[in-house]
C-alpha cells in the first residue's frame, strides 16, 4: 500500500490524499512492484507510449508538458478496478464515494461537469489498462483499492481551526483513509508514505487512526520512521515515491487537484471577464482573490469557503 497528496501547500481548491493497494503472491516485503510488472508500467517515462508512466506525478506531470500523460496513468489505473471514469463527478464517485450532486462544499465543483479524458486519448488509455491489467494476471498482482479524500476548502479550514496545524490534519485524513482501506482479510500489509513535513514521530496519530493502545515502534529517524500495525508495517520516509503503490497514490491525487481546478478556474472565469486562471498557490492566488473579490462578494462567496486560511 502506499500514500501521498498533493495540493497541500495552495490556498485555493482542495487537498487531496490518496491510497492505493497491491495484492501480491508473495512477501511484500520482498516484492518489487516496479520490477514485477515491468511489462506494462516505467517508472523513467512511457517509452514512446508503450507503456504506463507511473512515478512521482512531478516527473509525470509539469504544467509544461501538460496534463496528458498523467492523465493517461491515473485513467489506466482507475481502469484497473471498474470502467474509465468518462465525467468529473463520476471521477469523484470512484475515488471518494462523494456523489456532488447531494453534498456540499465548493460550489465551483458541483457547477455543471467535466469530460474526461480532457486531452489524453481514449483509445492510449484503454491500451495500457489492458496490457497492465493482463501483466497483473499473468504474475498475479490485484489491484486491490484505489481511493482518495477530497478535502475541500470549508471543510480544510474547519479541521485545522480545530486541530491547530494543518500538518496534523494531513497526518490524521491520510491515517483515517489508510485505516479505512486496510486488508479487510487481516492480511498483512506494508505500507510506504511520504515523511509529513519532515516529521519524524508519527505513534500517537497511528494509535488514534488505528484505535490500538500501542503502537511498537521499529525506527524514528530523518531518513524513516517505521511501526508495526496489525500484523503489518506502515514507514514514513523520504523519496516515497520510489515504491509504486505511493507513486500511484501521488499520481491519483495529483490528477484530482488537476481536474478539480479546471472546474474552479471554469467557474470564474465565465464570471470575471479577461481572467487568468490558478494554479492556487500562495503569491498568484492573492492575484486571483483580488480579482474575483467583486463577483464573490456578489455572489455571496464567503472566504471559508473560498479561501484555505493555512
């Protein structure tokens, strides 16, 4: 199993989290994922479109190159476990279990919906999910979960004003996720996440996600911090994202917060003529608060649901 986020440093749109969990023959331990399916998934590039990209979404993903490749992996990924996701909403039914449609939150995601696949092709698409999926049969590896936590704006400001840190609310949205995922066999499991902040001491909060008393602890270092959890282990450590399950976790995340502020940028963009879109990170998302202040306030857009105060 592994984790990972993305959008945890922007002060527009949600934050998202991620899980994603690998069946293997053998002791996950010793099971090399990358190695295992080398036949349909790189973790160095496409190679000419041949096979799935699957690493860290920074080396997949750049505004630059844009969002087809990591749209591409994160689709053959969902197509893993049920049909590819064809809409916003029903990308967020898959990997949260939230239907827009009947909840509340930022109203940006719940005007109107999204195509998708926005720019990759369907027909790549359903290829490489066809060759992993066989690759996965032939070496009997099952793609066991794929699942996220969209924490948007009013709900983020909600859980840190309680918490007093929004490094605790990660630690505890990304344990409670984990927890809910984890093998309902009691199958061991080993779990790879990235380090919180350069934290180091990660035993209270498995205590709490996990509801276990103790938590034994194996290692607390700059380098790992590694516990031993039903049976299994859970590590933070630096370069996570090595291990394929975290990778694919930071993929899924990071093409939710893609697509999830194209819909934010859509939403004000048809009401503030002449509008540059966001990314929502700290100096440009100032620029764009600034620009839509008026319209908000005209349409009753308050800054707790707007506006992530950490």
């Amino acid at each position: 199993m592994g984790t990972d986020e993305a959008g945890y440093g922007p002060n527009l749109g949600p934050l998202l989290i991620s899980v994603t969990a690998w069946r293997v023959p053998g002791s996950a331990t010793d099971s090399d994922l990358y190695e295992i399916l080398r036949d349909a998934i790189d973790r160095e590039s496409s190679v000419g479109g041949t096979r799935l990209h699957v690493a860290d979404s920074k080396q997949v993903y750049t505004p630059a190159k844009g969002i087809g490749s990591l749209e591409t992996s994160a689709l053959a990924l969902l197509a893993q476990t049920g049909p590819v996701p064809r809409s916003y909403s029903e990308l967020v039914l898959r990997l949260t279990g939230i239907d827009l449609s009947r909840s509340e939150g930022e109203p940006w995601l719940r005007a109107g919906d999204l195509e998708l696949p926005t720019t990759a092709g369907i027909a790549d698409i359903e290829r490489l999910a066809t060759q992993l999926r066989e690759v996965c049969i032939r070496t009997g590896v099952v793609v066991e979960s794929l699942a996220s936590d969209l924490m948007e704006t009013p709900r983020f400001n909600r859980e840190c004003k309680a918490a007093g840190s929004k490094g605790v609310v990660l630690t505890r949205s990304t344990l409670s996720l984990l927890e809910r995922h984890w093998p309902a066999d009691g199958l061991p499991a080993l779990v790879i996440c990235d380090k919180h902040g350069g934290r180091n001491q990660y035993s209270a909060a498995l205590s709490e996600a996990f509801n276990e008393m103790f938590i034994p602890r194996l290692c607390e270092s700059a380098e790992r911090s590694a516990y031993k959890v039903r049976g299994g282990e859970v590590r933070f450590q630096v370069r996570a994202e090595q291990h394929l399950p975290t990778a694919a976790a930071s993929i899924l995340s990071k093409y939710l917060r893609e697509v999830s502020m194209e819909m934010f940028n859509r939403f004000w963009i048809e009401r503030v003529p002449g509008l540059k879109p966001t990314k929502g990170y700290p100096e440009d998302a100032k620029r764009f608060r600034e620009s839509i202040a008026e319209q908000a306030r005209t349409i009753g857009i308050s800054d707790q649901v707007l506006w992530r105060q950490r």
